[in-house]
C-alpha cells in the first residue's frame, strides 16, 4: 500500500499569481513551485498518496498519466529530500 503524503508543519508558504513560494524555516532555504507543483503542494492533505493526487490532477492538466507521474515523482523526490513534505508511515 502507498503511504500517504503529509506537509512539513513548519513550512511557511503563499500562493502568488498561481505559483507558490515555500520556506523551510529551519534551513532557511525557499522554494517555488510552479502551477503544476502548487497544484500538488495543495492536494497534500496527510490522506491522500502520490496516485490519488496524480489522478485528480489528470483531471486538472492535459497530459499523459505516464507524464505526470513521472513529474510529480521527481517533485516529490525533491520535497521530501528537503524536509518540505513527508510520507506518513
């Protein structure tokens, strides 16, 4: 079974212009995330995994399945090596 992705608590974050900014307060260290990215940092609730959110953003973006997992795997790769986000255990 997929574990379940949650947020950092501690990130500090705001959506501009549909484009979010992420600060990690205890690296100092910001990062943006375009409308794709804000799409998926916005549907990490805690329940939700990486294939329940890549199907409700299939229905958001035009583009292969295929496309957009392997994007948000690599996006997710990325965030969790940053201490942005987390999987539930």
């Amino acid at each position: 079974m997929e574990k379940s992705l949650k947020k950092n608590p501690d990130i500090i974050w705001k959506n501009i212009r549909g484009e979010s900014v992420l600060l990690n307060p205890m690296t100092g260290k910001y990062y943006g995330l375009n409308k794709v990215g804000c799409s998926f940092w916005e549907k990490i609730d805690g329940s939700r995994n990486l294939s329940d959110i890549t199907t409700l953003m299939l229905e958001e973006f035009n583009v292969s399945k295929e496309t957009l997992l392997k994007d948000l795997d690599d996006l997710m790769k990325k965030l969790i090596e940053n201490s942005i986000i987390m999987l539930d255990e």
